[in-house]
DNA sequence: CCAAAAGTGTTATCGCTACACCCATGA
DNA sequence: TCATGGGTGTAGCGATAACACTTTTGG
C-alpha cells in the first residue's frame, strides 16, 4: 500500500502526540526508592518529573519505554510493564498530549549512575516524593498500588534485589511494600517452600556477625510452576 | 497561554492517531457473549471488530471510550474499564494508530437492541468469536483473562446480571467465568457471608417449579466494606 | 562473653471443601 | 405424586498465624 493511498483513510480524525512516561523503582537498604529528573524541555523546564519521551510514528509504544530507559540507565532487559493510559484532554497545557505510563523495576547496583547524573536524575524515597509536573505524582500513586498488587502474585522482589540476596533482605523489600512487618518465621517457610529459591554457599555478613545465606532465584523452576498453574502468594 | 505559544512546544515531536476499541460483555442464560459488529469503514470495511472510535483533540480518552458505549447501546454510566494500550507501530496497515482498549460490562435487558441493530452489531457467545481485524481478537483474549482477574476480587457480576437476580443466576454466571462448576452449597454461603446482598420478597420461577428468591446487590454495604479494607473473593 | 541478627519447629485456629438430605411446586 | 431445581448443615482436613528458643560470631 502506498504512501498515497494510506493517507486517505480516516482522514477526518485528528492527530495528537503520544508519549511514554517511566516510574522507575528500585530498592535499598530496607527502602524502596523512586528515580525523578529535572525536565529538560518547557514548560516546566527545570521541575522534577518522570522520565518520558514522545513516541515516534515508526516506533511500538513500549519500545519507546525501553528506549528513555535505556537512555537513563543503561539498562535493557529489565521488568517493564505498561501502568495504564493517562489521557485527559488537558492534561499538559501546552498541547494535547496522552500518556502511556509504565513501571520498571530496576536493580540499584546494575544502573549506570554517570548516565542518570548526566540527567540531572536523582532517587528518591518513595514516602519523599516532591511535586512533580503535570499528572505525575498521580502516576506514581497508581504505580505504587500496582506495585503492592502485583507483588502479591509474582515473585517482582527479585527484580529489585542483587543477583545474590538473603532471606531477611528480601522480607525487608515485602515489609517495605505491604508497610508492615511480616513474621520472620513464616516467611522464610512460605519462600522457601515455593522451591524456587538456589541457596548458596556464601554469606552477607554486612549485616550481622553471624551472616546470613545468599539465595538466587531460580527462574526455570519458577518459570515450571507458573506453567502447571501456580500463583506465587506471599 | 495563547495558541501561537502553545504550538512553539514540542515541536520536533511526531502526532499520531489515538483511537479507543471497546470489549462488550453480556451475559445471558449461562452463557458470557461479546459484542461485535461490521465495520463501516476502509480498510476491512464490513469485517467483524470491536467497536472503537478516533479520539478528539478536545475529548478524554475515556469520554471516547464512554461515547462509542452509549452510540452502539445507548448506555450511559456503564462499568467501562481500560484494558491498555495496543501501540505496535504497523498494528494498523493504513495508518500510525494508537489504540487504548477498554472492557465494559453491561446488562443484556437494558441495551437499546434497535440501536446496536442499526450499526449491524451481533452478539457472539464468547467461545465462538469469529476472525476479527487488526489485533482485535488479541484484545478480546486480553479481555477475557482480565474478566477472570477481576472477578476474582470486585464484584462485577452484578454489573452483567439484572438488578434483580437470583444466587443461581449469580453462580452460573460465575461458572462460565471461570469454565468450571462451583460447589452450589459453597457458593451460596460465601456470597451471603459476605453481606453484600438484599434479599428480596419476589421469586423467580422461570428456571423451576420452587422459584428461586430475587436479591440486589448492596452498593452501600460493599463500598463500606471495602473501604474497612475488604476483599470479594469467590 | 555478650550483643545482635540468623535460623529453626510446634501448636491452635480458622477457613475451605466435600458431601447428603429436605423443600416447594407445577404438571 | 413425582420430577426438578432451590435451599440448608456439618465434619474433616489443610493451610495459616502465632509464638520462643538456639546458633553464630565479631568486638
């Protein structure tokens, strides 16, 4: 089909721009934090925002995701999901913009930090978020509760973790989460009996004398489970 | 700020087409079904589809989404909700579209019949939906697996059934969400345990002999009970 | 040797599942 | 009177929550 021809169909609706905005969490010491920028564009040249970017015509909406990720972290293959349509017609005042919001689910350690200063990017605490341009504080609200939803049902604290964790590191992340202390005990007997867990050989002592095991996930196994119907429930 | 002004922003980015498609689900006689109708318009002109619509500049993206319900059934105020974006670049062969999926639930009894007859619109048993254009089919599944979701935790089938309904009624529709038979005992306890539901002095006898009691579903109750923090599980 | 976190087992309770019988009624 | 779907109660089992003591080791 040619350009020419393509260009008569659905003549009579109006065109607007589209873009992608990223709520990127990571975690750290008992505490789940937030990555915002200044904005480098006006309006609101200068205010903390989520990253974002207009999608291009020949581009997927989630491949514009992966790619302002990309440019701010250095990070590809990471968890990124959709969050939801934010498409209130005057949503920016400066022209008619819809959002794409997502989520990722980035692990501190592996981000390249020289990337997300050279943005003027910061991390934040969730519980320390500061005003943000145009809907985005909403987003984040959204994300949070999508966050504590899916945590429920998929094993997303790994995502956030090191390659290597404890136990205790990652009920620190679920407390965090669900904001309340779970029973030690109980935890490790519910995570452990999922099976989906590699302990290994070696201890963190960085936060204890006695030192705590280093598990891995175990992505085949879990991957075994969710096939014969298993609902990771914490 | 003027409209001079406003067009000075963003100017490098690139507009596209933002549609809406909505997933109708009725229910009727035990069996969930699925609105669809022929399209009007080039291409795939007469080839079954979702219902949709271009989104104005000058209009939310739900409104659309709440106005293409009401023109195809005349129902306002309808359970409508996103399901998410479909944004591949060449998802459309005529042009760059953006579409925002959304599904909504609505009682068979109050649809304006004339009305969806008007637009050659049919409604499909959901186990027998035929080809549809574009990614459409990918929606419904979408759609359906969300249904199951949702299901699970909020109410919405009373949103399918009529005001008026009785606990079978209310398990067959369960039945065919989730393709397998409750416990009939069970069932009935859970629900009513839950005291959400009115019971009401009239029977419906049209399934049997005995009758079945009618009840309504108690909005005040149910939202009182999630703001305690409560959670429908079937 | 002691402080501080890591690791382990048992018991009681609650909720869910499975299951069988009676009821009301129109034909 | 009987066939058909509607309505009810209970016992057993499994999963979860509550809970206290031992282990390790650096300082």
């Amino acid at each position: 089909m040619s350009k020419a021809e393509k260009s008569t169909f659905y003549k009579d609706a109006e065109q607007l721009m589209v873009a992608v905005d990223c709520i990127i969490f990571g975690f750290d010491k008992d505490q789940l934090k937030l990555l915002l920028f200044k904005r480098k564009i006006y309006p609101f040249k200068n205010k903390w925002s989520l990253i974002g970017s207009f999608v291009n015509r020949k581009e997927n909406v989630d491949s514009a995701a992966n790619r302002v990720l990309a440019e701010y972290t250095g990070l590809t293959n990471v968890f990124l999901e959709e969050l939801g349509c934010f498409g209130k017609y005057n949503r920016d005042p400066a022209e008619r913009v819809v959002s794409i919001a997502h989520y990722a689910l980035i692990r501190l350690d592996e981000q390249k930090l020289e990337l997300a200063e050279s943005h003027e990017a910061h991390w934040f605490d969730v519980d320390e978020i500061p005003k943000l341009i145009l809907d985005h504080n909403e987003m984040v609200t959204h994300a949070l509760e999508e966050l504590r939803r899916k945590a429920r049902y998929q094993p997303i604290g790994f995502e956030l973790l090191p390659e290597k964790f404890t136990i205790p590191q990652l009920k620190n992340f679920y407390d965090s989460i669900y904001q309340k202390e779970l029973d030690r005990r109980n935890f490790r007997k519910r995570i452990l009996a999922m099976d989906i867990l590699k302990k290994l050989d070696e201890k963190d002592k960085s936060t204890s004398r006695k030192g705590a095991f280093l598990y891995q996930f175990d992505k085949k196994k879990y991957k075994k489970l969710v096939a014969e119907g298993f609902n990771f429930i914490v």
